[in-house]
C-alpha cells in the first residue's frame, strides 16, 4: 500500500490517540500490508494491560477499518 494509505492511518490513530493516553497508554503504527492489514504496536499501559485485545478490536481496528477504506484487519506486533 502507498504512503498515502500509511498516513491515512496514522491520521486515523490521531483521533483515538487522547482516549489512549487518558488510560496511560498510546498506539504506534507499525505497518500497512497492501492488503490492507495493519500492525501497531501498544504502549505504555496498554502493552501489558488484560483488555488490551478488546480494546485494539473494540477501539483501534474499528475506528480503522471505519476511517480508511481498504483496511481489512488490525494486529498487534511486540
């Protein structure tokens, strides 16, 4: 995938950041696959926390996959 489909998602991450942040914890995009898988990494409190999973299904790849056409599916990589 491009850079511009990259970027799509780090402003996409930008909008779930603060909710992230106000839990301790925070995203980093890692990569994009061409097709259309994401992988970020948890960190701070949300890299060792129990609802980690829920909250990068629940939170991270919906907001994803709502906010950038072609995003299929969100991985956690350590």
């Amino acid at each position: 995938m491009s850079n511009t489909m990259f970027e799509k998602v780090e402003k996409a991450l930008e909008t779930i950041r603060p909710y992230l942040k106000a839990d301790g914890g925070d995203v980093e995009l890692v990569k994009v696959s061409p097709e259309g898988i994401v992988e970020v990494k948890l960190t701070g409190a949300c890299s060792d926390c129990p609802m980690s999973q829920m909250t990068l299904r629940a939170g991270v790849e919906r907001a994803l996959i709502k906010e950038v056409p072609g995003i299929k599916r969100v991985e956690a990589v350590n």
